[in-house]
C-alpha cells in the first residue's frame, strides 16, 4: 500500500495561498473528515444543526470526502 499523507499534508494543499478564503467552521469540517478517514478519529458536529457554523462545517466536510476519494483513486491507479 503507498503511503498515505497526513491530515496537516492535505490540509496545507487543500488551502495552499491562492485558495479562495474559507471560513475556520469550513476548515473544520475537511480538517474532520480527513481525521475520521486517515485516523479513524470521530469528532462530534460542534455546532447546532440549522445553523450557518454548522452548514459551513458540513460543506467542509463535503470537501473532506473529495479529497480523501480523490487521494484514494490515485493510489488505486498506482498502484495498478
């Protein structure tokens, strides 16, 4: 198996200078995604559902997935 990038890695990627500004709710939300799938790490939704802290979260979540699919698509083709 290749080795897997940390959660710092891909963070620093994801929102490398350039980047479109991100709420820290947004960031948030990737930052635990990644935690959850290269740490098996669950952090609670820290915000009220229903609110914009909490849909920003879940949009970075979102984003989380993508690159986590992405990250493992790539090494499906290395490694083939």
């Amino acid at each position: 198996m290749l080795n897997t990038p940390t959660v710092d890695e891909l963070m620093s990627e994801a929102f490398a200078p350039g980047r479109d500004p991100r709420s820290s709710e947004y960031k948030q939300g990737v930052r635990a995604m990644l935690e959850r799938k290269i740490n098996g790490t669950t952090i609670p939704l820290p915000y009220d559902l229903g609110t914009a802290q909490a849909d920003a979260y879940m949009a970075g979540w979102d984003e989380g997935a993508r690159i986590w699919r992405v990250l493992q698509d790539g090494q499906q083709d290395q490694a083939e």
